[in-house]
C-alpha cells in the first residue's frame, strides 16, 4: 500500500511539472512585437498594437506590406521585420551597435546608395520595356553592387496619372519586375532583389502639370513620374 502510495505521488508530481513548464516554453517561442503605431504598419495589430500571429506564430502582413516597409515599421528598438521577416530585413538593422575598442575594430557600417532612374532614359508611354540608356544605368548599378556585401536591392515602380488606378499598379509592378528581371540577368542574385509597385500614388512632378490641356504635351511633362526607384542595401 505504501509503495502504491509513493508511486501515485510521483505521477501526480510529474503531470504538475508538465502543467506548469509547456505554457512556459510555448510563450518563449512566440515574442509579442509591439509596434510603435506610426505611419504605415505592414502586420495586423490587436489593440495593444501587438502584431497578431497565426498558430505556428507567423506574423500576419496587411496590404501595405513590403520589405522597405518591414525594415522601417518600428517595434521598440528595432524594426518589427526583425522578428516578423528577418529572413528579409537586413541584418544590421537587427542588431545593437557594439562599441569597438579601437577605430581599426570597428564594424562595418551598412551602406545604402538611392539611384532613380529617370523617366526618358528607362520607359516610353504606357511601356514597361527598358530603352537602352536605361539599361546603361542598370550595368553600372549591377557592377557597383559587385563591390560591397550586397544585403538587398529594392525596385519601387511607379507611373503618371493617366490611366486607371488599377492598370497603372499593374504597369507599375510590370516595369520593377522589368529591372528585376535584367538585374539578375547581369548575375545580381533573385533572392536579393525585391519588386514592388506603386502605381500612380507618388508622383514627383506635384501640379506642374494640371495647366497643361494637350495631351501629347502632358505626355512629355509628366514623364518624370514613370519611373523605377531602385535602393541598394550593403556594406563594404
């Protein structure tokens, strides 16, 4: 009877020890991302502004996801595709600055050089074709790349007012695949490259235009809107 007793004791022990350390170690392996609630917020967010996860704690994206978004949307400290995407965000991004004992021991520091293609030397009207002089600038932003450790290459496509809103997304993500397509072409590797469109919502030539009643005219004027912006993220 007594060692019976014992033996109960012992299994009731053990499921109290299971009871109490599985909701522990399932809390450790989904971290609550709270973010800072400013400007665009590429997850879904409960009302403590916590990103909301799927049940295997994948962070679930909103329509204005994008990697540019995922590296600025601010969780704390660090950008909140650190945990959501980091398999996207560049590494530098997710880590706390070391200081280095000495200015020969520094780190790195991550380099990031904006280039935007303008409108008349990459796409005609309504074309998501790229011209030869755009091509040119292409060759030079491949070789460049050649020369730091590349983390990634960002191709934000964009167009002019004229058109619908839906045919000018679709052109815009047409001419960032375009770039994307004729960068890996040049040997930059297609898991480094990342494409995105923004149809006609960031034009850069504002109300320069709104006077101008021919249509061949406003072709011309707003050319400077049809364009790939293309971001280079990397260190020496």
């Amino acid at each position: 009877m007594i060692k019976q007793t014992k033996k109960q004791m012992l299994m009731l022990a053990a499921i109290a020890s299971i009871g109490l350390t599985a909701p522990v170690a399932y809390a450790q392996q989904v971290k609550d991302v709270v973010v800072d609630g400013k400007g665009e917020i590429p997850y879904v967010i409960d009302a403590r502004n916590v990103v909301a996860r799927s049940g295997t704690g994948l962070c679930w994206r909103t329509g204005y996801w994008s990697p540019a978004a995922a590296a600025t949307a601010m969780a704390g400290q660090f950008p909140a595709g650190c945990e959501c995407d980091g398999d996207i965000v560049p590494k530098d991004k997710c880590v706390a600055p070391v200081a280095a004992a000495t200015p020969a021991a520094a780190a790195p520091k991550p380099t990031a050089d904006k280039i935007k293609l303008s409108a008349d030397t990459l796409f005609d009207f309504d074309k998501a074709v790229l011209k030869p002089e755009g091509k040119a600038k292409l060759d030079d932003l491949a070789a460049k790349s050649k020369d730091i450790k590349l983390e990634v290459i960002l191709a934000v496509g964009h167009t002019d007012r004229l058109g619908s809103d839906a045919y000018n997304q679709k052109l815009s993500e047409r001419r960032a695949a375009a770039v994307k397509t004729y960068l890996v072409s040049k040997g930059v590797e297609a898991n480094r490259v990342y494409t995105e469109g923004k149809g006609e919502k960031q034009p850069v030539t504002g109300t320069k235009c709104n006077t101008v009643k021919n249509r061949k005219a406003l072709i011309e004027c707003l050319q400077p809107d049809r364009r790939v912006e293309v971001e280079v993220i990397g260190s020496k």
